[in-house]
C-alpha cells in the first residue's frame, strides 16, 4: 500500500460564482468586494454602497454577461483551473498531491488545504497563478491561507510561489502560445494588444508594482516576438481614476483608424469572464462599431500544453529541495 505523500501543491486563481444566475452572481461579489484589498475604501462608506446599489443592480447585468461564455463543464476559469489542476497532477506523479482552489467563491481556500492535510500533506506550495503581483490579487491569497492557518492546531511547512512577470519559462509560453495563434489567423494584425486586468491609479501611486511588471511583461514579450506589444488595461470600475490606457478606448481607436488588431490577455493565466465575454465578445463589437474589420482574440495559456509546461516548471523549481 502507497503511503499518502507529504507535499501538496495548491493552485490558485482569484474565483467566479457557482452559477450564472443572479443570486449566484450577488454572493461571489458580496466576498469579492468586501476584500479590504480590493476595495481600499473604509468599510463604513463602502459597505452602504456594497450592499445598497451595487449588489441590488449589478449581479443581474453580470449574471447576463456570465451566461454568455458558461460552458457545460460550467464556468470557463472554474473548468480551466480544475484542468491544470489534474494536468499537474499527472506531471508530478504521486509524490505531490495536487489541488485548486479559488480566492473566491468554490472550492475554497481553508477546506482545499485541510482535505491536503488529511491526505497527509505536510508541506505546502500556494501558488497563485497571477504572472504580476498585486496587493488586490497575489496578496490576497496569502492573507486567505494565513487567516485560515490561525485556525489550526497543527500547520504545515508552507511555501508560496512568487509572481513571474518576467520569468523566461512565462515568456517563451506566451511566445509559443501566441505564434500558434497569430499562424492560425486569416490576416496579419497591424497590433498586438496586451490587455491586463486594470487597477486603481491610486495603488501605482502607493507603490504596488503591479504597472510596472505589466510593462516588464509586454517588453520581454516584444523582444521574443522580434514585433511591439501595446500595453492596456481593462474592467475599470467605478469613479476613480484606473490605470491608463483602457482598453475598450484603444479598441475603438484602433476601428476608427482602420487597424487590424489581436488582443491578447498575458495576466490571466486561464480564460474567464474578463476574457471571453469583455475582450472577445464586447471588446471585438467595440472594435466593430469604431469601424474596425479584422479582430481576434487569442486565447490565454489555459490547461495547453504551453500553460502547463509553465505551471510544471515552476512548481518543481519552487519544491526543490522537498521533492
């Protein structure tokens, strides 16, 4: 008989609701938006604008946009990171016992790493599968499991893999990921546009990194692709000023001057709803409306052999030493 190993490797990804229905939608938001992380407004004038506008006017609109890209597997980062998930754990064997888990919404955090306790798991990698740290995103994670480890009596030895903006195992997947889909397209684009998850301007100001490591993203990815990548960002949210340019803005700039364009996602490393619904769906009738003709959206790394080539990569080089 096998004894159950003793190293658990726990993929994260930031989360989606259980369903594409209203009241699904309303209780990944309630936990999403209370993140004092992602909404850095003290909770006694957020909460009252949480809980009496948003979360009565915007699941239903969000519901509607979640039906749009829902698969039968259900949702797309839901079905993608389970795939990783069992892709990894088929590359490490039995001497790692894999997982996932969502920062938000199913499967959680706690009860992911206490069903790897059980299983015998005494030492830990998190890895957060977001390329660019963010105080709203990497951070979180790590608050989630120590808040969790506060429960314990016994804790396991833990470890957590670091952001990976301009690690060449990332670079060359995305090279190798994007070429196979700019080959399969019908026409040369004139833009290759890097469209990442947009932040409060007010965070860069506050010193999180996470604009600067775009950037370092897209440059390194230029050089391999011996062509530019343009940088913006997307899902701005209420009044404050987000970072710079929207993407939904460039789109329209580029209909408008008779570009083509390929828009690309590098900071999620699985399709989701920003990707498939805002960027290939909204994003390309954007471009349209502008008077845009040949768009495409090129997929992120997902569970293809390039991703998991990544993910293998650096979750071996960060369990050196317990494997």
């Amino acid at each position: 008989m096998t004894a159950s190993p003793s190293i658990g490797a726990l993929l994260v990804n930031l989360g989606t609701p259980d369903a594409p229905e209203p009241e699904a939608v309303r209780r990944y938001l309630a936990e999403f938006l209370s993140d004092r992380r992602v909404v850095e407004i003290p909770p006694l004038i957020w909460q009252p604008i949480l809980r009496g506008i948003i979360l009565r006017t915007r699941p239903r609109k969000s519901a509607h946009a979640y039906r749009q890209v829902w698969t039968e597997a259900g949702s797309p980062l839901a079905a993608i990171t389970q795939a990783q998930a069992v892709a990894l754990q088929s590359a490490l064997g039995s001497s790692v016992r894999v997982a996932h888990a969502m920062r938000y919404g199913n499967p959680a955090i706690g009860p992911t790493i206490d069903r790897l306790i059980a299983d015998g798991c005494e030492r830990i990698l998190v890895a957060p599968l977001y390329p660019q740290y963010s105080g709203a995103t990497t951070a979180t994670v790590v608050d989630a499991v120590g808040n969790h480890l506060k429960s314990l009596r016994r804790q396991p030895a833990l470890r957590f893999l670091p952001p990976y903006p301009d690690d060449p195992a990332y670079i060359a997947a995305l090279r190798t990921s994007a070429e196979a889909a700019l080959a399969a397209l019908d026409f040369r684009p004139d833009v290759l546009l890097a469209s990442f998850h947009g932040t409060p301007e007010r965070t860069r100001e506050l010193g999180d990194p996470y604009y600067e490591q775009c950037c370092d993203t897209a440059r390194h990815l230029s050089s391999a692709l011996g062509r530019p990548v343009e940088v913006a960002f997307q899902s701005r949210f209420g009044r404050a000023k987000w970072l710079e340019p929207a993407t939904d803005a460039v789109l329209a700039e580029l209909g408008a001057a008779g570009k083509s364009v390929a828009v690309f996602a590098p900071g999620f490393a699985a399709d989701c709803l920003e990707t498939l619904e805002e960027l290939a769906i909204r994003g390309k009738a954007q471009f349209a409306e502008a008077g845009g003709r040949d768009f495409a959206y090129l997929p992120c790394l997902n569970a293809d052999t390039p991703g998991m080539k990544l993910i293998e990569t650096m979750v071996r080089r960060e369990l050196a030493g317990w494997i």
